[in-house]
C-alpha cells in the first residue's frame, strides 16, 4: 500500500491545501494518509480530533499517525521544555506522558468507520547519554537506566477504555485584574477538555470572601466545576483563578479579554454579511524552529473584503473589565 505521510497533524487547512494541490497535479494513487502529531507543535487536542474528521471525510482514507510523542520530564539539555508543556497541556512527566499518548490512541481508535489504523511512537527506546542533550533527553519512554516508563503502558490501550466524557483538562484562565471596591463577574462556566478530543463549556461555583474586593493584593479563588455523569455520579472538579486586585491599574496590564487568541475566539463576537467569508484562528510559526506557536487571526472571502462585510468586537466578557 501507498502511504503519504506529513506533519502538522492538527492543522487541518495545512493539510488540505497540500492534498488538494497534489491531487489537481494527479496525485491520486495512494491508499494511507500518515500524519505527524506532536500536541506541543501541531495544535491542541481539540485540534488534533477535528483534523482527522475532516481529513478522514474529505480524502475518504484510512488514518496512521506515523509520529507522535510527548516527554517525561524537562531537563536543562532536553529538545523541548516549559514553553511546549503549557502548550500541550499536560505535564511533562511518566503521567502525563501516558495520558497524551492514551488520548491520541483514543481519538485515533474511534474515527467513523474505523479509519483510524494505529499510532506510531517515535522514539520509544531513545534514552538519555551522559552529556548528550537533545531528544533522547527527555522524549524516549525510557528513563537514562534504561528502565521502561508509564508511558509505554498506553500501547495497550484498547478502544473503549476510557469514558468519553471523562474530564481530564480544564483550561485555565489568564490572570484577571481590576481596581479596588470593583468586583468582577467571574466565569460562570470554565472550558474543559474531555477523553474523545472534544472541549466543552461546565458550569463552575466558585467560593470566596466578598472582602476580596476591597483590599489590594493577590488571590486564589476556588471552584468547583460540574461535569457530565461518569457512573451515575456526576463529575467534581476543583479549579482556581488568579486574581490581582489593584489600588490604580498598570498601563501594561491589558484589559481586552483573549486579545492574543490563544483562547481561540472565546471572548469576541463575529458580524459578517456572507456565509463566504471563513474567519478562524490558526498557529503560526512565527520564530524559528522549535519556538512556541503564535496565535493568528486568519480571515478569507470568496470576494473582497469591506467595512460592511466583516465586524469583529469584545463581546460582555470583557466588559465588566476595569476601563
């Protein structure tokens, strides 16, 4: 069988634009799609899903990720670090590890039609050498004494292991800022990601003391997130935000709710006057290989663009923000 095999695993309009160029040029003989996916390069989870169901109902191919991986630890000397572990989302440890890989497998494993082949892991038996940095470092399921990881226990995931609306993210919450003797509204529902790639709105109850408003300083807010019933019993998650509260606002702090889109839209409202024009959020590598990605907004129309045609503006979110 004939593969063809690319990176960006979770960047859809990559993709396409790619396979329907190959495609006009007669590039039809092939029978596998295989994809890279590294969730600290190739988009988020969420990302990653939409992708193959996407590709998989356009192409009308079977799916292999011929690349995927996520580390154990950060070392000083290892290929990737902090920056990659706040964009993958879950740590860099035998634990988070596992469950990168079980996720990837789980959203592999239930593409419609059972499109999804299987997950290749590059490169499992990597492991560190005295002084040598690099990938074998921290990205291998092997510690530097060669014993095997957690990790390695997600090759015998078996579809169906995990319960699809199992919690096992929630995104977290940019500081928020306001002024002396003005509360804010806080969120009365916290975005989460659940087991089958797909991210959801949860209502969360938070708890504090009203005083909080009144004095300046720093503060951690709980709550409690509410999700779908696992069992019969419905899911409880703790959370907390930061909260800075100031006695004047810093001309640095910036009011504007997700104003760097890493958030994807959440917080702005869209107007447009034609169902043609395509407005979204993409990850663009802006610095050079491997620097973290940099949200953009991407807008595209069948026509030209004008003032009438296109709005965006900061929804209420943002408003009860101190001006």
């Amino acid at each position: 069988q004939v593969v063809i095999h690319l990176d960006q695993g979770g960047r859809f309009y990559y993709l396409e634009e790619w396979f329907d160029e190959a495609i006009s040029h007669g590039v039809r003989d092939f029978d596998i799609i295989a994809l890279s996916y590294y969730p600290f390069w190739h988009g988020d989870f969420v990302e990653f899903k939409q992708t193959l169901d996407k590709i998989t109902a356009k192409y009308d191919k079977p799916i292999v990720i011929a690349e995927a991986a996520h580390a154990y630890r950060i070392t000083d000397k290892g290929f990737i670090g902090e920056e990659q572990e706040k964009i993958a989302g879950f740590s860099f440890t035998p634990k988070g590890q596992k469950t990168a890989l079980e996720l990837i497998m789980n959203i592999t494993a239930n593409l419609p039609e059972r499109k999804g082949l299987g997950v290749f892991y590059w490169e499992p038996f990597c492991f560190p050498n005295p002084g040598g940095g690099g990938w074998g470092e921290n990205m291998g399921v092997l510690n530097e004494s060669g014993q095997v990881l957690e990790g390695i226990e997600a090759f015998s995931y078996v579809p169906g292991d995990k319960p699809e609306k199992e919690i096992i993210r929630v995104y977290e919450k940019d500081m928020l800022y306001t002024l002396i003797g003005k509360p804010l509204d806080l969120p009365p529902a916290m975005r989460c990601l659940i087991w089958e790639g797909v991210a959801k709105e949860y209502p969360v109850e938070w708890k504090f003391n009203e005083d909080i408003w009144n004095k300046t300083g720093a503060y951690q807010i709980k709550g409690i997130i509410t999700g779908e019933k696992i069992n019969g019993q419905p899911q409880k998650l703790k959370v907390y935000l930061q909260l800075t509260v100031l006695e004047k606002m810093d001309e640095s702090v910036n009011l504007i709710s997700n104003g760097n889109f890493s958030e994807g839209l959440t917080g702005w409202e869209i107007e447009k006057s034609e169902n043609g024009i395509l407005v979204e959020i993409r990850e663009e590598l802006v610095n050079p290989f491997p620097a973290p990605l940099e949200s953009a907004l991407y807008v595209k129309s069948s026509g030209p663009l004008s003032d009438n045609l296109f709005n965006m503006r900061i929804n209420s979110l943002a408003s009860s923000s101190p001006r």
